[in-house]
C-alpha cells in the first residue's frame, strides 16, 4: 500500500471517528436528528343535514380528539405536513321538474360548532362535476385540491381539533346538492 493510501485511508477513518462523536454530542444534547411522522386518517364524528326547499347542505363535524393517533401526539405536532380530503364527490342537483347542472364544488372549514351564522374559509376545491356525476378522490388528488384557505383548517388541527367540513357548489343549485360518500380527512404530523 502506497504512503498516499495509507494517509487517505486514515483521514477516512478519522473523519468517521469525529463524525460519531459529533453525533454522540448530538444526542446527548438532547437534540435530534430525524422527525417521528405520525399518519391520521379521520372520519366524520357526526353528520348534521339541513333541508331548504329543494336544496339539501350537508355538515360534518370532526372531533380529533377521539383518535388515539391524535390524542397521544397532540402535544408533540411541530407542522402539519400533508392535509387531503378524500371521498366520493356526486353531483345530484336537478329534479323531477328540473334538469341537472355541472357545479364546482369547494369544501369550507367552519371553525366553531354548529349551529352556526359563520359560512368558514374555503380549504379545498374547485372539483368540476358535471351533472349526475361521481368522482372519487385519493389521498394524492385530494392533497392537490387544498387552498391557501387551509390556515384555518390547520390550526383546529393543532388546536382543539373540533370543527365542520362543509362541501357546498359554486353555483347556485335550486334543487339537490353536493354530496359525499365516505369522506375522510388525512394528516401527516411531524413530532417532535
């Protein structure tokens, strides 16, 4: 072995041995190196139905606080950093005695419990529908479709995690409405 090897193979060695001790020092100090992810998929803990004339609104309320993935990390989240809103979207506007439209569907957070004069922010969507239709959004599609409004959302997230979803259309449905089947919220938390 070359005295040139011999050298490079011991500054190798050197720098992986400082390179543990930097690391040691590290965690002794109580810092860390990697965050912990933890997934949270939620479904509705109530649904509330409100009927007006032909058109029908439908409000489902949330309360993280009964998911143990939730509830035993609440204290720890440092970011939020995935939100999606999954579910099977239908567009049943119309009637007997009126056709169908295509609507936009938006979802709003309503951060106080209802019932409520406060119409929240908007935090997903538009979804186009064309009428009759039924789309069904995944967690990467429903990741696409949150909008800034989110801020909202985010901090009923990270703070008493009670509040309303409410998907609601851009235009003005005279009979039916938006619906959705199976909705769920999915978070990524990042702990500390």
């Amino acid at each position: 072995m070359t005295r040139a090897a011999r050298l490079e193979r011991a500054g190798a060695s050197a720098a992986r041995w400082w390179s543990l001790v930097l690391l040691a020092a590290c965690l002794d100090s109580g810092c860390s190196l990697t965050s912990r992810q933890v997934v949270v998929v939620a479904a509705p803990a109530g649904e509330i139905k409100f009927f007006n004339g032909g058109r029908v609104e439908t409000y489902f309320e949330f309360d993280l606080s009964t998911l143990p993935e939730w509830r035993d990390h609440h204290a720890d989240i440092v970011r939020v950093s995935d939100i999606t809103i999954m579910g099977d979207f239908l567009n049943v506007t119309g009637s007997g005695a009126a056709p169908g439209i295509p609507i936009d569907v938006t979802v709003r957070v309503i951060p106080i419990p209802l019932p409520s004069l406060d119409l929240g922010s908007t935090c997903w969507g538009p979804l186009h529908l064309e009428d009759y239709a039924t789309h069904r959004v995944a967690w990467a599609e429903g990741e696409r479709w949150v909008q800034d409004g989110e801020r909202v959302l985010l901090g009923e997230i990270t703070g008493d995690g009670k509040f309303t979803l409410f998907p609601a259309s851009s235009s003005t449905v005279l009979f039916g409405s938006t619906q959705v089947e199976n909705i769920r919220l999915g978070l990524v938390l990042e702990l500390r």
